[in-house]
C-alpha cells in the first residue's frame, strides 16, 4: 500500500515571508499571473470575503530558484 503524501502549499504573502533573497508578494503575484498559474488550492481565512489562494511549495521554491539571478532587476 503506497503512502499519501499531502501537499504543502503557501499563500503568495507567506512565500514572500520564507524566501531569499526576497521577493515581495506583489512580485510573486505578478509572476505568477504572468505564468497563469492556476493555485493549487484554496484557504478559508474564516471572515467573510474572498479564499485566499495557495500554490505548491516545492513548485514556488523551484520559480524562486530560477528568478534567483535576475530577482535584483524586479520591483
């Protein structure tokens, strides 16, 4: 029988918060919309309003680690 594993997913802000060198959630924004990236999932935040949308960690770290030589032209 095969482990299932689930998937950790970040939020653009809480991405923001763990990555370096640092992007701002609006840069990962734009990128990500840039890419039409889908999010993976959705989160309830627990107020009224709208889900805040979370994508894959390892999917994020990996764009991280490509933008990494031009992150400095950003912004």
């Amino acid at each position: 029988m095969g482990i299932m594993r689930a998937a950790v997913t970040l939020t653009l802000a809480e991405a923001a918060q763990v990555l370096d060198p640092p992007l701002s959630e609006r840069q990962l924004r734009d990128i990500v919309r840039a890419l039409c990236w889908e999010p993976d999932t959705v989160r309830r935040t627990g107020r009224p309003g709208k889900p805040v949308a979370a994508y894959d960690a390892a999917r994020l770290m990996k764009l991280h680690a490509a933008l990494i030589p031009f992150a400095q032209g950003l912004g």
